[in-house]
C-alpha cells in the first residue's frame, strides 16, 4: 500500500510513517474520552457511531487528491477506532459476569488481533484487483456492513448510572499505572517487536525477507489463541501471578532474542513472546473495570492509553539504539530489561482472580 501511495503523491518514507503516527496518536488519545463516552451513554450507542465513523474515514481517505489529505483522513480515523476498541471492551464488562467474564474478554482481545490479521492478508488482495482507492472502500465496505450487523444483530447494553467520584481521581490511582505499566510491557511489548522482528531475523540469520516476515508475523498472531488462553488460565490462577510469569517470560525471550546465536533459540522466543503478550490482556482489562466500575470504560481506555505510549516511544527508540550500537542486541536486551522491571509490579496487586 505504501508504495502505491508514494507512487502518485511523491512522499518520503518518513512521511509514510507520519500515515501510522497519526492514526495511532488520535487512537491512542480516544482511549479515555471513549471510554468515558461508554460509561455514561452505553457502549452499543458509542460503538453504532464509532463504525459509522470508521466506514466514513475510509471513504475520505480513498478520494484522497494530496498526501495532506491522507494524513488528515488517517488521523481522523484514528478517532472512530479508539473509540472502537473502548466501547468494545466496556460492552464485554457490561454483557457477562464471574467466570465468564475474562474468557468473553480474552476473545474479544483475540478479536482485535485477528482483525489486524486479516487485514494484512486482505489489502494486498484489494490493492491488487482494485488499486490503493479501491483498497480502502473495501475497508469502509467491510466497516458498513460491521455497523449493520452491529445495529441489528447484537445485544444492547444499558445506560449505566452516574460515576461517583472524579475523573481526577481515577486517573491517579496507583494501581491502575501499575496495570498501565503492565500494558506496555505486554500489548506494548508485542507491537513494538512486531515492527522490528522481521529485521532482526533478516540481518541476524540472513534469511530472505518474505520468510523473515511470516516468522516474525507470529508475535502477533499468537494472540490470537493466547489471549483467550489468559481468560481461561484466569479461572484457576490468581492474576497477579498469571501476569507476572508471563512478563518473565517476556523477558527470557527478549534476552534469547538478543543472544541471537541460534534460529532455533529465537523462533522459541518468537512463541515464548506471543503467549507472553497476550495471556495478560484479559487479566488486565477485568482487574482495571473491577476497580472502578461505574467508570469502566475510562478505566479500560486509561489502561490502553499507557500501552500504546510504548508503541509510539518504544518503537523509535529500538531503531535509535540498533543505529547507535549497529545492530540489534542491544535493544533487545533493553526490552528484556524493561520487562523485568515490569515483572515486580505485579505482586502490588491484591490478590483475587
């Protein structure tokens, strides 16, 4: 898609990367007021207008004539999916209970993931029939019929009551910045890997790029399965343990990874990654509601927000620290450092299920 773009706009390939700055910055910063929006209104009403706006985004940017537009279009539609994913999350908390409560949210987590999934299968597909215009109205078509079945199909949640206390003070809480901490060392952790694997694994092992890419595809698509395997590890193990053996899981294979030593080594690490990042996410999403649950939304967006300030620091400063050290192990072993920092937070929750 990237280069069909640059191709009839003439951008650079930093100005490409603007394209997905700006999308997760607004997604990222719709976290909250999603969520918040959730609380008060009742998700399904929040998710009927955040499709509607997604499906809209996509049409604009498709009619797109400048690369201006582009990046506004895409920053625009970054508002719809933030708001997307918090009343997604605030529909779960609102539609089950007790034990079926963090299965529903790891599948909804796993959802996400194979979402991500399938569009990166699917709009290769479209660019090629269609071409990049054609590409995106196939994401808004997608999007519309979404916001029917959504209209039509699904359960409505009730308005929930008024929220007592501030927002303020939510937002200080200790325990929902450990959750947060917790995020980026998980979710966070996944993405920002996910953009640098496929180039370890390229210069490291000197494999061909394409098989590069489908390996290191497997950090995100593992979870897929592990984030509902979080949901149900839930029933029988107390959170704070799940959480924290899957942070030092996380660290071990980000050392491994930066061992770089063998292929057979850093392919476990790839798994060991995957399972690590996703078996906190159901655990995390639940425990941040429980604390505040008339604001469980803003509670659940707040959380999101934190993760997501990895991706847009962590990112970056992976490819400042292999330009600065000339290759990769640093930054990695950075990560795993990271993650077991991350791994002593887990203990300040109390304990529950």
């Amino acid at each position: 898609m990237v280069g069909a773009l640059r191709t009839d706009f003439g951008f650079s390939q930093a100005s490409a990367g603007l394209l997905t700055t700006g999308i997760f910055l607004t997604h990222a910063i719709m976290q909250i007021p999603g969520g918040r929006l959730s609380d008060r209104l009742g998700a399904s009403r929040v998710m009927v207008v955040a499709m509607a706006w997604v499906a809209l985004a996509n049409v604009a940017i498709a009619f797109s004539g400048a690369y201006w537009q582009l990046l506004l279009c895409k920053t625009i539609a970054g508002i719809g999916t933030g708001a997307c994913f918090a009343a997604g999350a605030r529909y779960v908390v609102a539609m089950f209970t007790g034990r079926t409560l963090h299965l529903a949210q790891g599948m909804y987590g796993a959802s996400v993931v194979l979402g991500s999934g399938f569009v990166l299968f699917a709009v290769p597909q479209l660019l090629g029939a269609f071409g990049w215009r054609g590409a995106f109205l196939g994401c808004a078509l997608l999007a519309a019929v979404t916001w029917f079945w959504w209209m039509w199909a699904t359960p409505k949640t009730q308005q929930s009551v008024p929220a007592a206390g501030s927002l303020g003070e939510m937002m200080v809480h200790r325990e929902l910045w450990l959750l947060g901490w917790m995020q980026m060392a998980s979710f966070g952790m996944m993405i920002v890997v996910g953009a640098w694997i496929t180039t370890l694994l390229k210069t490291s092992f000197e494999l061909p790029l394409k098989t590069a890419g489908g390996l290191g595809s497997m950090v995100l698509l593992l979870g897929i399965v592990s984030r509902p395997l979080g949901g149900w590890l839930a029933h029988f193990i107390t959170i704070r343990s799940l959480i924290g053996a899957s942070l030092l899981l996380n660290a071990l294979a980000c050392t491994a990874l930066g061992w770089g030593h063998s292929l057979g080594i850093a392919m476990a690490a790839i798994v060991a990654l995957g399972i690590g990042c996703g078996v906190p996410y159901a655990g995390i999403f639940n425990r941040a509601a429980a604390l505040f649950p008339s604001r469980a939304g803003a509670a659940m967006g707040f959380v999101n927000m934190v993760g997501i300030v990895m991706i847009l620091a962590g990112a970056p400063a992976v490819g400042y620290l292999a330009d600065l050290s000339g290759q990769f192990q640093t930054s990695f072993y950075v990560l795993s450092v990271f993650s077991l920092l991350a791994a002593a937070a887990p203990p300040a929750i109390p304990e529950g299920r």
